[in-house]
C-alpha cells in the first residue's frame, strides 16, 4: 500500500453529528474518523480526472442500465494516525493497559463466573468480568503509543519505558473560534447565530498518516491493472493539495510506496493456557462497527461472534477464492467449513463513537444526498478476550483476526468491521492473556 502523509496548511475542521449553536462548540478538535480521510481521497480521485477509469455499472429502478455509474469502489484505505516530527506513528491505547507510564496490561477477566453472573447486569454471551489489578490513580494514561510500545505490551516486554507514549498535546492544539450566522442575501450578519468552533491545529512538523490504494483495471482487463493513488499522488517526495475535513482545509500529501507497513504485528503463537484452554485477547487498533442483524443485537459484540453462546462463527480452513472459484461456488464451500472452536469469555469496550457524515446528491445513483446514517463504533483500543479449546484453534483465531493475519506483516489481510472494512475499520492484533491474579 501507499503511504500518504498529510501536513496542514492551516486549522483543520472534524465535527462530529452534534449541534453547532451558542454554546455548543461543534467539537471540531477531534481526531478524524477513517471515514473522513476515505472521503477525502475519494474526492481527491473524481477531482483528478482520470483518464479511461473503470466504473461499476448501475440499475435504475425502471430497469434502465447506467454505465459507470459509480467509481472508485476500489480504494482501500486505514487511518488516519498522527505523525510526529520525528517519523513516528502514533496509535490508540489498549484499554486494558490503564496504568500511567507504562503498557502494562492492569485490566485482567476475573477467574470466577458464579455465582453472581447471574444476577449481574454482565450482558450475554460473557462469562467473566474483567478488574483492575493496579491502584486507583486520577492521572490519565497516555492516550497515544508507537508502535514499539504496542509491540512490548503485546510480548509483555520493557513494561515500565515510558519513552513512547504521548498525549494529545505532543503533536496537536485545539484553538477556539467564533462566528456569526450570514444572510446569503445581503451577506451581511443575519441577526440570529452565533456560534463558537474547536479547530485542530497540528504542531509543525507533525502530519496525519495514512495507507491508501485504489488499482483500477486498464481497458476493461482484469490481468492489468494500475494503482490510481499514485496517478493522483505521483510526485513522489514533494507535495500534493487535498481538501480534507470540514470549511474546506487543505492539506498537502506527500506520497511513496514500497513502505513497510507501520502497524504493530500480533501474535500467532505461544499463547498462555488456563484450565486446558488456549487464552487469545484482541484488540482493536481501529474503530469497528457492528451492526444489528436479525437477532443479533451488534452494537459492542462482533456481528462474527453468535450472540447466544459466544461461539466465534469464522469458519476453520481454507476460506481464499481462487481465481476460477465463482462467487456461489465458493460461499458454498466456506459454509460447509467447520467453525473455530473458540468463545468469547469477556470484553473491554470504551464508549461508543458516532459515525455519520453528508452525501452529495448522485443523479446517475438517484440518490438525493443529505445526512447519512449514524452507527455507533466500538472505540479503537477496545479488547475481547477468547478461551481456544486447544493450540491450533487459538493459532487458527489469530490468524483470521490479526490484521495481518500469520507471521507475514506486509499484507493487510483482515479487516473484522462488518461495515467500512475498505475505510480502514476492524483492524486488529492478538495476544496472549491471564486471569486476575487474586481471582484464581
């Protein structure tokens, strides 16, 4: 994948789907959603112009076919993360690891299930609750760690070297504006808003990082094929403008390729074991959306994870589609494979983000734009905790869930979102874990 970094020109603008009015300030200052940075980039390739794009084609509702109606459906993208002046990426904090100055894992499932589950308002399918094993403290962790500090959290290394955590204010300022309501007639003030505004400034030096491709077939043949974000970004080591956000910030992209991935790698093997049962955690280094499906509520649970036991329902085997596989003929295969015998035992989850965002009116698609749907995202850092019934089966549930999936890092091959996988949602990466010590 490409590597895109993004340097602002000025403030940038990311409003949530909150009100805007009198005291409300917008809360422009946050940290962009993937959706955002994915839309950014999706202007950015209608605006270019390429020549000879391959387009989906579209049914209206009268039977009538529109060739290519719909492009860019091909562009893969994760991130946004911040950064820094010295090259380093920065990404979210494992909440489970609640201990200020280190990525030591402080939140740990309690051993025992009864008799209390019952009566408990733990929501099914989980089995244990998880409790702090560390001393209350008011003091905020650091909300931000490289990649080396996830890597030590993830191989319980160095748990102590606070060298790579950092907060918001190690490469972002939030800056307070006002405004007032404009009569598009006079321009003039209306007489009616006012409104304050949080705008995000980063620190000189510091960028938005992105992943992104988006390869497009070359005259209709799917054996040849070419990656449209280096045709828009293709000056390599100087800089491109983009418009990403809100009030129309602009951003300049520096583009290259053949980068190492810089996301933290998960584990495979070696997982710690309980009661003769492999312990795998997961945990998300993106936000992930579930959505309700039939009986199966979503919300924090995974869509893949069935609601009424905890039985993980990805499937044990050989799920790739070859070439010659046609689509039917391989859901059928996969169907019949087995599943993981693994469940999910407990959860660590932070408060919902909202997802929402505008759509542009689309002749061609007959849609008439306007706000688009709210879902509620499970937070970034937000851990599962699985109980694998023997070593492959924890070996087999760290493959499918590791955004990586094996030992091989240089691929993104997972995304476990049920929506907006292509917007860089669902990723994540295993490790191993244990029961509270005092709970055993």
């Amino acid at each position: 994948m490409n590597t895109l970094l993004l340097e602002p020109t000025d403030i940038l603008f990311f409003r949530d789907g909150r009100p805007m009015s009198g005291s409300l300030a917008g809360h422009g200052a946050a940290w962009p959603l993937p959706t955002v940075t994915n839309a950014a980039l999706h202007a950015a390739l209608h605006r270019a112009a390429i020549n000879g794009t391959h387009g989906h084609d579209h049914h209206h509702r009268n039977g009538e076919r529109i060739t290519d109606a719909r492009k860019f459906g091909s562009l893969v993208t994760v991130g946004p993360f911040p950064v820094l002046r010295s090259g380093a990426w920065l990404f979210p904090r494992p909440l489970d690891a609640g201990q200020p100055g280190s990525t030591a894992t402080t939140y740990l499932p309690l051993a025992s299930a009864s008799p209390w589950r019952e009566t408990s308002s733990l929501p099914a399918p989980l089995l244990h609750a998880t409790a702090n094993t560390a001393a209350p403290t008011k003091t905020p962790p650091a909300p931000w760690w490289t990649a080396a500090a996830w890597q030590r959290y993830l191989d319980l290394s160095d748990l102590s070297d606070p060298s790579d955590l950092f907060h918001d204010e190690s490469f972002c300022d939030t800056e307070h504006t006002y405004g007032i309501g404009i009569d598009p007639t006079t321009g003039t003030q209306d007489g009616k808003q006012f409104y304050s505004a949080h705008s995000l400034r980063l620190k000189p030096g510091c960028r938005l990082g992105l992943l992104a491709e988006a390869w497009d077939k070359i005259a209709d043949d799917p054996a040849h094929k070419r990656d449209l974000i280096k045709e828009v970004f293709s000056n390599s080591g100087t800089c491109t403008p983009v418009t990403v956000g809100g009030q129309q910030r602009v951003c300049t992209v520096e583009c290259s390729s053949g980068q190492p991935i810089p996301l933290p790698r998960g584990k495979s093997a070696g997982f710690a074991t309980a009661c003769g049962k492999h312990l795998v955690k997961w945990a998300l280094i993106t936000p992930a959306i579930f959505p309700e499906i039939g009986d199966h509520k979503g919300g924090w649970l995974p869509s893949w994870i069935r609601h009424t036991d905890g039985q993980v329902m990805l499937k044990s085997g050989d799920t790739a589609r070859s070439e010659r596989e046609g689509r039917e003929t391989w859901r059928k295969r996969v169907a019949a494979l087995p599943e993981i015998p693994a469940i999910l035992v407990a959860a660590l989850t932070g408060k919902p983000v909202s997802v929402t965002g505008y759509a542009l009116p689309h002749e061609a698609a007959e849609t008439h734009g306007g706000a688009k749907p709210t879902h509620l995202a499970v937070p970034a850092g937000s851990v599962y905790y699985f109980e694998c019934e023997n070593e492959n089966a924890a070996r087999t549930l760290a493959v499918a869930l590791n955004w990586h999936g094996s030992d091989d890092a240089t691929t993104l091959r997972n995304r476990r979102s049920t929506l907006f996988g292509e917007k860089g949602f669902g990723l994540g990466v295993c490790a191993s874990w244990n029961f509270h010590p005092k709970s055993v």
